[in-house]
C-alpha cells in the first residue's frame, strides 16, 4: 500500500495535533475587548480548507479548576471513571476526564436531585429542596446559569459524591468551532483565526471561556500539541469572481471576510468588495484595520464602512451603516451582488436581516411581502448567505 494510502485522515473524531505559532493582541490598549489572532500550523496534516471554512479546536480545561473540584471530591485524581456519555472501551482517571473530556459548566438540573439525596447537612437539604420545588422552575433555572459544578461541591459540601457519581452528570468537552480569517491561496500550511477572549464574574467566581483563554492562555507558542479538525462549509465566496461581494461582519464576524478578501485578490476576481465592520471604538477596536486601509488604498476593497458603538452618544452599528447606503447597496444586489454575514446571531444577523429587508422594500418599491419573497430569492440562488452563532 502507498505512503498516501497509509496517511491517516484527520477529522473531528481524529484530530490533528496542530501547534500554534502566533497569538497577538489585535486591540489597542485601552479597549475594554480581548480579540486575538492566531495562527494554527496545519504542517504535515494534509488537511485541506477553503474560504469560508471553520476549524474545529479541542480545548482542555483550566487545572486550577480541576484541582480544586478533586480537593472538593476528596479525590487524588488517580481514581478510575467511565463517565457514560464518552462510551469508554476502558475506564480512564479522573484527572484525565475532567482535564479534557468533561464540561465543567453548563449544569444539568440532575444534579440538584442527586445533591438533595446526599446531602447530610439540615440547612442544605432544606436549600435543595427549595430549588426542587414545582414553583421553583424559574429559581433553579437561574441559579444553574450563574454556577458551575465546582460551586456546587462548595456551597453544598455535606453532599459527598464518589467520582463515578460526579462525573455522570457532567456532559462531553466539545469542540469549538471559529471561523478561518485565512485563504489557502495565501496560507496553505497555516489556519488564521480570530478570537474574541471570553472572561467575566458569576456567583463570586471568575469565568473564563474555555476554548478562547485554551489558546489565549494556556497553550504554549510551538509547543502545546491542540487538537484540530477542518470543518468545511457551504459559506463561501462566489465562483464567479465577477460577482460583487458585500460583506457583514462585526466584531469576530470579520473573520471570514478577510479570507474572503484575501481569496478573491489571490485568485484575481474582477468583482467589486464591499466591507462592513463595526466594533466599539475605532481608535482600539479596529481589527486588522491596516489591512483593510491598504486593501482600499490598493483598490481590492471598493468600499469600507465603519460603524463605531461607543465613539460619539449616539451608537452606530452596522445595520445603520446599510440603511444610510440603501441606495448603493440596492445598486449593488440589482447588479447581481452576492451578500454576506458574519456574527452574532441573537441581534446583530437580526438587525442587519431587517434592514437589508427595508432597504430592498424601500429602494425596490416592493411592499414587505415582496421584499421577503426577493430576500427568499436571493438565499435559494445561494446570494444571500449567513454565518450566525
């Protein structure tokens, strides 16, 4: 059998064990965001991405946290578990699960009725059973959103569970996916990505998102052996270079559009870009913005818009930014544009979705309904196309 043959395919139940090679600060000092560029070595993978795609990165979990659940537990870490959601041939050390192959957060409301049954201790049974209680649904709910498990060893200490017991309630540590700010025509060994470092305080505790502080922190530059995959995606630039392009992307949401960019000038596409970014200040919070300046002064970028939050009393986004150019952008969609988003999806793709429908409406002369129908149109012809999270 060949050499190729023989080469494993690395997948999401295979990873490739990647090395980062750069971790960079993209913000100014002063902003009140962490958003870091990373560069992940795909060298000697024969892993393949195009534009477009995300890459799956499994993190593990931070060992202060680990420590101090075995502490709780009574636990060396040492003892032997089979957690029943990872279907083990054999079992593996405690330390070993909850290092890497259990989410320490998000609880599962089990986990209260298990605490009740051994709980020894009057005042936490009495406290437990309250959270159990039929017209308590909305009390547990939001006491689980502000707590981890290790807050619950801690405030219901007499509750003593074996390993075995605790790690049967915790779910499997899934991978994370992030949007690839890279093309393969300019990067073919390496992966870019863009990374908005998740850190916050609940119940008393600092908070961390475990996969951004994974690589922000915790990960050792050329080093660190961090599982990945290549998860590829139907989110891509036209295949016609002549096509425009408009593109959406706030924040992190940025990421693919500059591989889009970086694609269609690599591959010489002849169509028009569009840029919309938007962040909080534009003196800390312009990502990548010398790139997209020499994109527009080097003519690859026919128009960028801004859209700053916090840099004047009234906030501008970007959905404000289309509105104030409904005309053009019409212009551009009329002209067989193709348009993107990139993003949160619980507002940001919400309000940029409305006003695309206002502006098509508005400059169309089309009543709401016919607006839809065109904007339906325009994500079946495959012109209109989302990557919201």
């Amino acid at each position: 059998m060949s050499a190729t043959a023989d080469a494993p395919t690395y997948s999401k139940d295979q990873p490739f064990s990647a090395k980062i090679t750069e971790n960079r600060l993209l913000n100014k000092p002063g902003s009140a965001k962490e958003t870091r560029h990373f560069v992940v070595s795909l060298t000697g993978s024969g892993l393949h991405y195009t534009a477009g795609d995300s890459l799956g990165v499994f993190p593990t979990n931070r060992q202060s946290e680990v420590t101090e659940i075995l502490q709780r537990l009574g636990a060396t870490g040492e003892e032997l578990v089979s957690p029943a959601m990872l279907k083990l041939s054999a079992p593996i050390s405690l330390r070993e699960a909850l290092s890497s192959r259990l989410a320490l957060g998000n609880l599962s409301p089990r986990i209260i009725g298990t605490l009740a049954t051994k709980a020894t201790d009057a005042g936490e049974r009495a406290a437990l059973a309250g959270l159990l209680a039929p017209e308590s649904k909305e009390v547990l709910a939001s006491f689980l959103d502000g707590r981890e498990y290790v807050d619950l060893l801690a405030e219901f200490p007499s509750a003593q569970l074996t390993p075995q017991e605790f790690v049967d309630h915790l779910r499997r540590l899934m991978p994370r996916l992030y949007s690839i700010a890279s093309s393969p025509r300019v990067h073919p060994s390496d992966v870019h990505l863009t990374v908005a470092v998740v850190r916050y305080e609940t119940n008393h505790r600092e908070r961390v998102g475990v996969c951004s502080t994974f690589l922000a922190d915790r990960v050792q530059l050329g080093t660190t052996p961090t599982p990945v995959f290549v998860s590829h995606s139907h989110f891509s630039p036209p295949e016609d270079g002549a096509r425009d392009c408009i593109m959406v992307g706030p924040g992190t949401g940025i990421a693919p559009f500059r591989a889009f960019v970086q694609d269609r000038v690599a591959s010489g596409a002849t169509g028009r870009n569009w840029v919309f970014f938007g962040d909080q200040k534009s003196a800390t919070d312009y990502l990548y913005g010398e790139e997209w300046d020499a994109y527009v002064a080097q003519g690859h970028v026919a128009r960028l818009d801004l859209a700053w939050s916090r840099d004047q009393l009234q906030k501008v986004y970007v959905q404000d930014k289309i509105r104030a150019n409904a005309a053009e952008l019409w212009t551009w969609i009329q002209g067989g544009a193709h348009f993107y988003v990139c993003g949160d999806a619980k507002r940001m793709a919400k309000d940029v979705d409305a006003a695309l429908l206002e502006t098509i409406a508005e400059q169309g002369s089309m009543t709401p309904a016919l607006a839809t129908d065109y904007v339906k149109q325009l994500k079946k012809d495959k012109r209109y196309q989302r990557d919201v999270y």
